[in-house]
C-alpha cells in the first residue's frame, strides 16, 4: 500500500519547491513563445490570453520546481536542495542586475 502523504509531511519541502519554481519561472516561461501564438489566433480576449500566459508558465514552473526539489532532496538531502535553489534565486537576480547594468553604462 502507499503511503499516506498529509500536508505535514510535504510542508519541510515547501520552502525548496517555492525557491525552485521562482529560479526556474523566467527560463521556463520565456520559451513559451509558441502557446503565445497559438492564443493570439484564438478567439480570447487579450486579458484573458495575458492571464492564461501567466498561469501556464506559473504552473510550469511550479511543477518542475517539484520535481527539481524531490530528486535534489533524494539525491543530497532537503537542507541541499533548499540551499541549492536559494543559491539559483540570487544567482538569477545577480545576472538580471548585472545585464542591466552592463546595458545601461
């Protein structure tokens, strides 16, 4: 039989699966440049295909931040794969800074 999984049991997970999904939303959801497409030649309104951009590429990110925490978690242990995800965060705003940076001087 499987276990019983309770919120209780995930919750020591929740702060790695947030860091993750937030390091991994710009990269996963810029290539999502096709399903723009296919919205745009659909019969939604703009507010509508702009809320449905934002909800795919959340999801997206959310689940491979899932994904991306469990096997780090199983693999080097949850304190890691939290650490490792805040690491990918400040690196990610790092980059962002320093591209701003560099295109503005």
């Amino acid at each position: 039989m499987p276990p019983d999984l309770t919120f209780a049991d995930w919750s020591p997970l929740l702060p790695g699966i947030a860091l993750w999904a937030l390091a991994l939303y710009l990269p996963l959801s810029l290539p999502i440049g096709r399903f723009e497409e296919t919205l745009a030649a659909g019969p939604l309104d703009t507010g509508t295909q702009q809320l449905l951009l934002v909800l795919s590429s959340l999801a997206l990110a959310l689940g491979v931040g899932v994904v991306t925490e469990l096997l780090l978690c199983w693999t080097l242990g949850p304190g890691w794969a939290s650490s490792l995800g805040l690491m990918a965060v400040l690196s990610g705003l790092f980059w962002a800074v320093a591209s701003r940076r560099d295109s503005g001087g």
